[in-house]
C-alpha cells in the first residue's frame, strides 16, 4: 500500500465516522431541539374552605375577616366563621357580612359552656 491508498482509507473511516456521529445527532438531539410541552387541557384546582373560629372577637372579625372574604380563586371557595357562644356583637356583625358575601357561611354555637374552657387565648 502506498501513501495515498493510506489517506484514503483514512479518508473514508473519517467520512464513515462522521456519519455515524451526525445520525446519531439527528436522530436523537433534533427531537429534544424542537420538544414542546403539552398543555392540560383540564386544571386539577380544588375548592378552599377557610374555617375561623371566633368567640367575642366582633373587632378582630370586621378587622380581618374582609380580607379572607374578598380572595380570588378559579374554582369556589368559602369562609365558615364558628361563633362560639360570643357575648359581643359578633352576631350582628357577621349577620352583615352574610348579606355582602355569598361565599359567607356562620355557625353559631348556642350551647351551655360550663366548665368548658373554649379556645385557647394565648
């Protein structure tokens, strides 16, 4: 074999190599260039419930209880107040609220709470 015969061959296995590479690329990495993600087409959001409990606590509500009514959310959300015996005008109060904000539902408890100690106030 002589001097050129040995470049040519050299040649073509560097071709041959080449080849093999660029397939190898194309068939592989093109299909990572052009992915794109699927959307869903369904949004898998539940509905929120926020449960206050609140025993004579009529300046915390009207305080604070507008912010949690007035929130956004995609699907449905509700407020639950739990008014827990109060003695202040609680009631009066979130009977108001009631009639702004649908979303508004109060459960008032009008038990005898003797030697029940109630919510903790610390």
């Amino acid at each position: 074999m002589n001097f050129t015969q040995n470049w040519q061959i050299l040649f073509y296995a560097f071709c041959l190599v080449t080849l093999v590479q660029l397939f190898y690329y194309l068939f592989f990495f093109i299909r990572l260039a052009f992915y794109k993600a699927k959307s869903k087409a369904i949004s898998q959001t539940h509905p929120v419930s926020v449960i206050i409990c609140a025993r004579d606590e009529a300046a915390n509500l009207a305080k604070n209880l507008p912010g949690a009514l007035v929130q956004q959310y995609r699907t449905t959300h509700e407020v639950i107040v739990v008014d827990d015996n109060s003695f202040d005008d609680s009631k009066y109060l979130l009977e108001e609220y009631q009639r702004t904000y649908r979303q508004l539902q109060v459960v008032q408890l009008k038990q005898e709470a003797k030697l029940i100690p109630g919510k903790n106030s610390r």
